[in-house]
C-alpha cells in the first residue's frame, strides 16, 4: 500500500486509527478514507458545521492525527503552523517564523504544502523552502532547514508546493538543485541522508509503493516520473513526462493502481500516461492526451474508474470518469472547474474551487448528485481532509469542520 509504513506509525500515535488523515490525500495519499457509515444527503445549506475559525493565507490542507488537527497558513509576516483539536477546534499549541516570500504572478503568499503527521512529529515545507520539523504533542521545533538556500535552488513560479514524503526514518521532498532533485533527509535529526537527479521541482507530491520487494518513492518531477530506493536514493528508473512549454507545471500527484501500475497527469498538452512498474523500469502501457489532463488536482480511483477534474484552470476544467486501464473516457461533467475529491463509503466528496461541497455516488456510466452546497469563498485550493466522521475544508478566510456521519 502506498505509505503504509507512514500509515502504520500514525495509526500508533497515542491511539490513532485508521480513520485519521495525517498527510496530503490521506491515510494512504490516495485520495481514499476507510470511513463507513458517512450521511448519504445533506441538508440545502450543507452538512451541519461542528466548528469553524478564521485562518490565514495559504493552500495548505488540513491533516488529523490522534484526534488533533494541523492547519499551516501565512498570517501577517509568518508562517505559522498550530494544533488544535480535531473534534472542538481548540488551541493545543503554535509555532511560526518569519517569512518574505511573495508570489510573484499574485496567487497568494500563504504555504501551499501540506504537513505531515508521522513518528510523533509534524513536518512542514514553507513557500519558500523552510523544511520544519516539530515535535507533535507539544509544538516545539526540532529542527529546521532552509531548502532553497542550502540547495541553490531558483524560485519557482509558485514557490514551494510539494507535499514532504516520510518513509520509515527519512524524509523526502522534491527540492529541486543540481545534484539534489529529490533529497532525503533524517527524521530525528534534519541530516542529509542522501541525494538524488537534476531534476527541477514540481508541484506534485510523491508517493511510495514496494515493486518486486523494494521499497520505492515515486516523483513526479518537473521533469517527469522518478522511481528512486527509499534507503539508498538510487534511481531505479525515470521517464520524461512533461509539456514543451516553459511556462507549465506538473501538479497532479502519481496514482498508484494494481499495486504495479502507476498513472500521470499534466495540462498544457501533456495529457496522461499509465506504466507498469518493475524492478528496473517503467514500461508505459498508454497515452493519450484527450483523457484526463488534470492541471493541479489529483484524481482518485474507484475499481477500473478514474475520476478527477480534466482542463485547465483558467479555461474551466471539468468532473471526468476514465477508464484507467484503457484511457477511454467514460462520463464528463461540466460547470465543477478544478477542486478536489474524497471517496469514502462508495461517495465522493467534492469541493470545487469556487467553494461549492458536493456530495454524490459514480459508476462507469454517470455521476449522481445527491446534496451540494455554498460553503466557502473561493478560491479554494486546500484540499479537504475527512477523519472519524468529520470533514474538513478551508479557503483563506476561514478553516470549517462539518459533520458527515449520524
């Protein structure tokens, strides 16, 4: 399973279960809780709010572990990341530190990385490169490295947007030097452990899966599809998988499929890709640029379904099931634009970008609505987070727990 070694330590944290979200796409980063039992329709005005609270700046999504909630957003000149109680919405602890990052094409100046939840500790990865580690019941920074500055790494055209990796004892990100594409870093002590490729950063977040035994992290770089060994940073296979324009990113994280299938999504005439994994290679079994080309969200899979949002921001994207082992479109839905999805208990959770919570059931031949809702003000980039009933959302003005379970 994808993160399963990350999955087993959060679920061991002071009694955690399964039904945490302690990381970017959830237990398994793959857009999927275990949850059962969720409200099959809501309300006109949406699910009932258990809590809510004004927030910051910043695309960072909300994780839950061991029933407290980590939110990382930019207010006034810090980047602060506070805990709060996962049911209630009360103050644990706080941390910030000063930060002058300013986006330069005016997307906002809040982190646009999610934290990670692992081993007792919280990571961070700020907009502009701060990789943080704090410790998790008390908020007390560990260790801090300035991604950026160590690994002369350019400024991105929206900064810092992936997502860390932690794998047993290391952790990952995708910062982006010469020499140092992908780096993997100490959890107890921030010390370099390895480094690896050219690569430039993308805003995509990595995944792990083991393939022929091993255990490996899957980037989506800049540049395309990476397979590096977790202990040792040895490249195991790489494919070029982005478009010719400069001016475009690669944003939609890798999903795993089959356990030995792995599928790619880009914008900008990139389209998407399915490969099969082995030891030493990546063998790609289609393309097709007519697909789904997702331009930041990370679709989620549903049997022989994918279903994410295809088209550009910008142009207006829309909600779109595809067969994964063919690349044929199986339905299109028009007028959601990007967003992100949860499937959980045969539903999807659908937030859009302009704020609207939509609640339906797929299959291979449509999309049935069943409840929708305004509840917040867009843009909406977070993604939403669901844990032990409670489902979570934010845009820059306020952060809002509703209740999706009787």
């Amino acid at each position: 399973m994808t993160c399963l070694r990350l999955f087993i330590v959060t679920a061991c944290l002071g009694g955690g279960v399964a039904a945490d979200w302690p990381q970017f796409l959830g237990p398994q980063r793959d857009g999927t809780s275990p949850e059962k039992g969720l409200l099959d329709t809501w309300p006109a005005a949406g699910p009932a709010v258990v809590w809510q609270r004004e927030v910051g700046e910043g695309y960072a999504s909300p994780v839950v572990a061991d029933g407290r909630l980590v939110l990382f957003h930019r207010v006034g000149n810090e980047e602060v990341i506070e805990c709060l109680t996962a049911e209630g919405g009360k103050p644990v602890w706080k941390q910030s530190y000063r930060t002058d990052y300013s986006d330069d094409l005016g997307k906002g100046d809040g982190p646009r990385s999610t934290p990670v939840v692992a081993a007792d500790r919280v990571f961070t990865l700020g907009a502009a490169g701060r990789l943080t580690c704090l410790d998790f019941k008390t908020g007390k920074e560990l260790w801090a490295k300035p991604l950026q500055q160590l690994y002369e790494v350019r400024k991105g055209f929206f900064g810092v947007g992936t997502s860390p990796l932690v794998e047993g004892k290391a952790v990952l990100v995708n910062v982006g030097g010469q020499g140092a594409g992908i780096v993997a870093f100490a959890v107890d002590s921030g010390k370099e452990l390895w480094k690896a490729t050219d690569h430039e950063a993308s805003y995509a977040s990595p995944i792990a899966a083991t393939i022929a035994g091993d255990r490996l992290a899957l980037f989506f770089t800049r540049e395309g599809l990476v397979g590096v060994e977790v202990a040792s940073g040895a490249v195991r296979f790489s494919q070029r998988w982005r478009a010719r324009l400069h001016a475009s990113v690669n944003a939609a994280s890798p999903v795993l499929l089959d356990s030995d299938k792995l599928f790619l999504s880009a914008c900008y005439g990139t389209g998407a890709g399915l490969w099969k994994l082995k030891r030493d290679s990546a063998e790609q079994l289609w393309k097709n640029g007519d697909a789904l080309s997702c331009h930041f969200s990370t679709p989620v899979a549903q049997g022989d379904l994918l279903i994410g949002f295809d088209g550009r921001q910008e142009e207006g994207a829309r909600l779109r099931a595809i067969d994964w082992k063919t690349g044929k479109v199986r339905w299109s839905e028009e007028g959601y634009g990007c967003g992100s999805l949860v499937r959980a208990d045969g539903k999807l959770f659908v937030m859009t970008e302009d704020g609207r919570l939509v609640l339906g059931v797929a299959d291979a031949n449509e999309f049935r609505v069943r409840s929708k809702a305004q509840v917040l003000t867009g843009p909406v980039r977070a993604h939403l987070a669901l844990a032990n009933g409670l489902l979570y959302g934010r845009d820059d003005r306020k952060l809002v727990c509703w209740k999706v379970k009787p």
